[in-house]
C-alpha cells in the first residue's frame, strides 16, 4: 500500500502547489529578474526574456517569449528604449493588456532610478544610438538596483496585496543583503544600510568614516574597489557609466566612436594615443561584443582586455544581481592588482 | 519605584516575623509555623504577581520607546542626519529645465504618433531585351492574366529606382485600440499601404484587426519590402499575387491558442481586389458579386526548440472570386469576359538562430515556402468564339523557395536563394484543349551591410530562366540597394 500512496502523495502535493496561485513575472533582463525574485520569494514565479549572455539592445521577438508574455500577471522592463528593437513585438503579440504600457502589470523600472547621461540638448542619430531619456545601463549601480528592488515591491503590495507583508520582508532582507555587500556587514550593523547610502550619496563616505574613526570597518564591494578610486579605464560601449560612477572610477573614452557605432581605425588610433598618454591599463567589455578591436588597442598599448558580464548569467559566476556586482568587482579589481 | 519599596517591606516583614513569634510562644510554635507558612507562600504568589505585571510594563515601555524615531535619541546628530529618501527624490526630481509645463516638445511627443520614414532606393541593370518586369509579366502559365490589360504598374528599369518612400504613423488610440497607417510615396503618386485599427484588449487571446492591410498567411506577404532579406520578393509570391502581394481592405480575426506551444489561427475577409488572384470587372458583361470577395485562414505553430533557436510553421489556404476581361484580337476593345473561382494554399517554414554575438554576428534565418494556385474561370461571353461559352478554364501553378542568410561579421550578412515556379503547370482551355507549360527558375545571392540599425546597404546578384512562349529567358539582374530609416521605427515581429 505505501509504494502505492506514496507517488499519488507526491501528485496531490505538485497539484496544492500549482492551485496555491503563483504570481507569474517576467522581466526582460536577468538582471530585473533576479531582483523581482529575491523580491517575490516564493510567490512567483518569475522569468527572463534576454539572457545574461546577450546584447538586449538586440533580440529576435521569437513566440516562445510571447507566450511568457501572455502568462505574465506582471512585466518588468530595464525601459529608457532599450529594450525598443523588440518589446513592443512581444507585448503586441501577448494580447494581455494588462502588461502593456501603463497597465497595472507594467512596470518600468526605470522610473525611480538614478539616471545619467539624460541628454541636456536635441538628440539626433548623427550622435550614434543616444537615448533621449538617458543611459538605459542603470543596473550596474547597486543603488539603483536597491532602488529598482523597491519600486518591484511597491507594485507586487499592489497587484498581490494579500502578501504585502511578505513582499516588505522580502525587500527589507535584500536591501540588507546588498547593502552589507556593499559596506560590509559590521559597518552595515553599526551605521545602518540607509544612513550609509545617505552619506553616500551626498559623496561624504570617506569624510564620515574618517571622522567616526569606522575607515578600517568598512568592507564589501566599497571597500574592493576603494584603492582603484579616480583610475582611468576604457571600455567598448558607453554601458560601464554607472558603475564607474558609483565606484570612482573614470571611464577616459569608448572603442565605439559612438554609442552603437563600430570602432574605425582612425578612432581606434585615437584610443591608443589616449590610453598611452594616460597609463590607462583596462579595456572593459562584454563578452557579447568581438573582442578584436579591444585586443587590438590592448596589444599596442599596455592596457590588458578584460571581458565582463554585464547581466546576471553572464558568465558562471553571476548567478543573481548580488553576485553580479561581486563579479564585476572582482574582474576589474584584479585587473588592475594582477599587473 | 513603588512597587520595589512595596516588596522589600514585604520581606523584611517575612524575615523578622517568625523569629520573634517563635521566641515568645514555644507552645504554639507548630501552629504559627504553619501560620507563617501559609503567609510565605501567599506573599510569594504576590510577588510572581507583581513580578509578572512588572514585566508586561516593562514590555509596553519599551515598545513606546521603538516607536520613537532613533534620531531623538541622538539628538545632537539629527539635523546632519543624512535621510536617504529624501536624498533620493531630490535626485530624482528633472532639472528645471525639464520640468513638464516648460518643455512643450515633450509635452506634444507624448501625444503624437510615431512617425517614421523609410526611403528605399536602389541601382539595377538586367541583361534582358524589354526589361525584368516585362519577362515576369510573360512568363508561361503566370503572364497575360490581368484583370484589366494595360496595367502598369513602376517597372523596375536599368539604372536608379526609387521603389517608395514608406511613411508611418501609428499610435494607442485609446486603451482600446491602436493604429497605424502606412502611405507609400512612389513618383507616380502615393498608395496607401495599410491603414489598420487594431484592438489591444480583447480577452481569451482574440485580436481584431480592420482596415486595409496586408495579409499575414505567409511571412513574405505579412512583411513589407523593406523588412525582407531580399531586394524582391520570390519568384511565386511575385508571380501569383503580383507587386503588392495580397494588401486589401478588410478584417482580421486571430486567435493565440491557450496552449503551451505558440500557436495562432486567424480568419481574413477582403474585398478582393488583387490583380492576378482576385480581381473584381463587373460592368455590363459579368455578374456584379458585392464583397467580401475573399476567404483567407491561416495558422502559424512556433514550437519551442530552447536557447536561442526559434522555429515557426505556417499553413493557408485562400479562396474568392476573380473576373477577367480580355481583348483577344488586339483590337483595343474587350471581347471576352469570364467569371469563377480562385484559390491557394500552401506552407511555409523558418528558422532562425539568433546569436550572443551583437550586430547578428552568427545569426542564421533558413525559410521556404510552397505555394499552388487554382483558378476555375467560366467564360462568360465570347465575342469571338461563341461556342465556348458556358465552357471552363482551369490554371494550375505551383512554386517553392529555399532562402537562408548568415551573420558572417558584425553587421554584415550573406544569402542565397533558390526559388522555382510552375513545378505543376498548366491550363485547360475553355476550347476542351490542354496545355502544360515549362517552369521557371532563379538563383540569388546577397550581401548586405547594416551600417547602424536605421541604414543597409545591399549588393544582390540574380539569375534566371524563364519559361516565355516554350523557350527559357536566361535574364541576370544585379541590384545595389540603399535604405534608410527616420524616426521611431516599430520593433519587427519575428
């Protein structure tokens, strides 16, 4: 008798868990996903259109993802355009109106973060691919990921308040998480996460740790990247902004001419004198772009080509959003230690 | 503090009491021990008591205390306390400058459509005696089937062509509804592509779709030119349903089936108006039949092959009325008119691999198609030949292409293309005779250049047999083409 309960158990437990109603998300990038889901814990399920792997300024609008869309109860997008080559495809095709634009399932994440590079004058194509609401790259700053982590919990207390609680729970123990990535735990426990970003903010961290006599306490990512503050890095798109800004570093200038436009020889020629008259020693790039332009400068200059996921599966490493930003930091700070 | 003084009264009390009691009655000494027993144990119920109320106090306290904002307790430090939200919302407030009410441009762009326009412009040269577009319009079995003869339409010549400039404006209506409209701009004037309301909230996976558009059975007809990998379109679409392909006014009913496989089946009801398929005279001669004149279903199955493969299959059929009027002596006047059916069917099939790379770097795009036609004509009059009316002609053609392109650099791309009409061809004539003709081929290879996302460059090398009057044409074209996009393009479906 018990060979016998014991799978048709296991069916009856599969069938409670598919009836207790599992909210379905789908993000279009890993990076929102991974931040939805440490958001959602266990009450969604939750999905990615683009993988870490890929350009999302580029994607075939293939059906598979159309029918993620027309499950979805909620649909995150990065937004400021750059998911514009292929969304509307997919929410036209999902005959779900509640996830179109300015639906209750839609959520731009984009509304509530930091941004920069927002254009100040007239954008024409003649400047490359610009965005006229600003450098869509924003997950890379950790703040704008706490920030993004947020506003998913403020709409999830909307469309699902039943598990309000849990939702705040949730956010509460992922702002910590990174929070404590970011600052170290002992700092995070003595300051508190919010007052730390506060001051951060205001760009006064070192000044108040020094004052508090709290620098030696100060760990995590901030502390990684602290030695390589003001260093001067190059990358191949102009989507490193936001971490370069969060973290110190300054980005001298691009492989591409123009943002979306393959580097030229003459620019290229421009780079190289760039990065010898700066003792410039990291070309940052993602692993989606050819490597030939970048190992081209690296091998007339001392500059070394660093390869970096930029998305949450990117690479084996970046398993979600926290681990990610580990990565990044990792790849950049020993880029600059091994030499 | 009360409660405190209270106890150790209590039990100082306790302590001295039993000495002194003791010492003054030896006799009762068992009774009062028993006495002060119960005493001790009645003060120690109190005492648990007042322990436990302390408690409870002490709880409420320091829940009033977590109430309090921690700042107040360090008072000295509040007015540098950096508060994070508000931080966050002054950064987050737009410049002055972009304060809504000040900036109109953005203000407008919000309610106006988006608007693009594509310029499609290209060099051509053929080797052909009267031009590529005369040897299409002879080909055996396809040619001389015009509605109405001296049809003409913008030949492609040797030298420069401007086929269009393509014009859209589309937007949301409404949270019902959205629509677009898309002139083409040719020199010889402006043709309306597609002017389509579409609804966007329609339940169980229905979608409506009304207006004049082009019909979406096959992946080539649903695509405009500009989207396809190629400069024209193959062999059998161009030859059954002409330049514009099937585009008529009408509706569309789709369906996206509630299956785990993507799978759409929509209805289409046209005018029918299409000069080759479904063409409409009515006059004196034959039947006026009001529209909706065609029939079109068709169904699309997109099974899920993981990673970064897509995969989608495509079935149709068509069918409608068609009318035909000729001048069978040349002599400039119609003489003879005949009434019947039309039909098609047909598959397609694609494939794409859609790689890491960026700028479609590795990406692959395989597609074919096959496609047979038959029309069923009755003559109606006969000027000439009166003997034949009330007899039936019977055209049936058939064709396939084979197409696939491949991302060979970042931004570059090569294709081939195989296409071959008339595998079946052949009429039979209203005079009782049978007639079968020879098919046609084309070979097509292409390189084109996506120099951004909004410019390509395309180098395209045909070569052709036709099959003209029993003899094969041998024509090769050459093709330089130049297209451009302004403005907010629309995402292309897969």
């Amino acid at each position: 008798m018990k060979f016998v309960s014991f799978p048709l158990l296991m069916l009856a437990f599969a069938a409670g868990a598919v009836a207790e109603e599992e909210l379905n998300i789908v993000a279009t990038t890993s990076d929102l996903a991974s931040i939805a889901q440490s958001v959602a814990g266990s009450h969604a399920v939750v999905r990615n259109v683009c993988k870490g792997d890929r350009d999302p300024h580029f994607l075939q609008a293939k059906p598979g993802y159309i029918m993620m869309a027309r499950d979805a109860d909620l649909w995150i997008r990065v937004g400021m355009e750059l998911e514009i080559g292929w969304e509307p495809a997919i929410l036209d095709g999902a005959r779900n109106s509640a996830i179109r634009e300015n639906g209750p399932g839609h959520l731009d994440a984009s509304q509530s973060v930091l941004r920069l590079e927002v254009p100040a004058q007239r954008v024409t194509r003649a400047m490359g691919d610009v965005h006229a609401q600003g450098n869509p790259h924003y997950w890379l700053d950790p703040l704008n990921g706490r920030i993004v982590a947020k506003a998913i919990a403020g709409r999830l207390e909307q469309i699902d308040p039943f598990n309000a609680a849990s939702y705040r729970a949730n956010l509460a123990q992922f702002q910590k998480a990174l929070d404590e990535r970011m600052f170290g735990t002992e700092l995070v426990s003595q300051i508190g996460g919010d007052k730390l970003w506060a001051i951060e903010l205001k760009g006064s961290l070192g000044e108040f740790l020094e004052k508090g006599n709290l620098a030696g306490k100060l760990g995590g990512w901030a502390a990684a990247v602290k030695p390589l503050r003001a260093q001067k890095i190059v990358t191949y798109h102009k989507s490193w902004v936001y971490f370069a800004n969060r973290f110190g570093l300054a980005i001298d200038c691009e492989l591409e001419p123009k943002p979306g436009i393959p580097p030229s020889p003459s620019h290229l020629a421009r780079v190289i004198e760039r990065i010898n008259g700066g003792g410039i020693r990291v070309i940052l790039l993602e692993p989606f772009y050819s490597r030939k332009a970048a190992d081209f400068v690296a091998g007339k200059t001392s500059a070394t080509t660093v390869v970096c996921p930029n998305s949450v599966g990117g690479n084996d490493s970046a398993t979600d959003y926290l681990s990610l930003i580990d990565t990044i930091v990792d790849r950049v700070s020993k880029a600059f230690t091994e030499r | 503090m009360k409660l405190s003084l209270l106890l150790t009264c209590a039990f100082i009390c306790l302590l001295l009491a039993p000495a002194s009691r003791a010492a003054e009655e030896p006799a009762d000494a068992q009774a009062l021990r028993n006495e002060i027993d119960a005493l001790r144990q009645q003060l120690e119920a109190q005492k648990r008591d007042y322990d436990a109320r302390l408690q409870l106090l002490r709880q409420a306290l320091d829940k009033l205390a977590a109430q309090q904002p921690v700042r107040h307790q360090l008072p000295e430090e509040a007015p540098a306390e950096p508060d994070l939200e508000a931080l966050l919302q002054q950064l987050q407030q737009p410049p002055e400058e972009h304060r809504p009410g000040i900036d109109w441009g953005r203000a407008f762009q919000s309610f106006n459509p988006d608007i693009s326009v594509i310029i499609d412009t290209f060099y051509h040269h053929d080797d052909s005696e009267e031009g590529i577009s005369h040897v299409l319009g002879g080909i055996d079995g396809f040619g001389h089937s015009h509605g109405h003869e001296g049809h003409h339409h913008a030949e492609t010549e040797n030298g420069f062509n401007l086929r269009h400039l393509e014009l859209y404006l589309g937007a949301e209506v409404d949270p019902y509804f959205k629509a677009w409209a898309i002139p083409a701009i040719s020199e010889e004037g402006a043709e309306l592509e597609e002017a389509v309301i579409q609804t966007t909230g329609l339940p169980y996976g229905l979608q409506v779709k009304a207006g004049k558009f082009f019909s979406e059975f096959c992946r080539v007809n649903a695509q405009h030119s500009h989207e396809w990998d190629f400069v024209d379109a193959p062999l059998i679409n161009q030859l059954v349903f002409g330049d514009h392909g099937l585009n008529d006014k009408g509706v569309q009913l789709s369906w996206l089936a509630p299956t785990d496989v993507p799978l759409t089946l929509a209805l289409e009801a046209f005018q029918g108006d299409n000069e080759t398929m479904f063409s409409h005279v009515g006059g004196d001669e034959l039947p006026d039949r009001s529209g909706p004149r065609v029939l079109v279903q068709w169904l699309k199955l997109a099974p899920e092959i993981g990673g970064n493969h897509g995969i989608q299959f495509g079935g149709f059929h068509g069918s409608g009325v068609h009318q035909e009027a000729h001048d069978g002596d040349g002599d400039g006047v119609e003489d003879h008119w005949l009434d019947g059916t039309s039909l098609f069917w047909g598959g397609d099939v694609v494939y794409k691999y859609d790689s890491p790379a960026a700028h479609e770097q590795g990406d692959v795009v395989l597609q074919g198609e096959y496609l047979s036609r038959r029309r069923d004509l009755n003559v109606e009059n006969h000027a000439l030949a009166p003997a034949v009316i009330g007899n039936n002609r019977v055209d049936q053609q058939d064709g396939i292409y084979l197409q696939g392109t491949y991302g060979f650099l970042p931004r570059w791309r090569a294709g081939a293309r195989w296409d071959l009409a008339g595998i079946t061809n052949k009429q039979k004539l209203p005079d009782g005779t049978a007639e079968s003709f020879d098919d046609s081929n084309r070979y097509t290879g292409m390189i084109d250049w996506t120099l951004t996302e909004f410019s390509r460059l395309r180098f395209q090398v045909s070569q052709g047999r036709y099959a003209a009057e029993g003899e094969k044409d041998k024509v090769t074209q050459f093709f330089l083409q130049l297209m451009v996009s302004l403005g907010s393009h629309g995402a292309h479906k897969f």
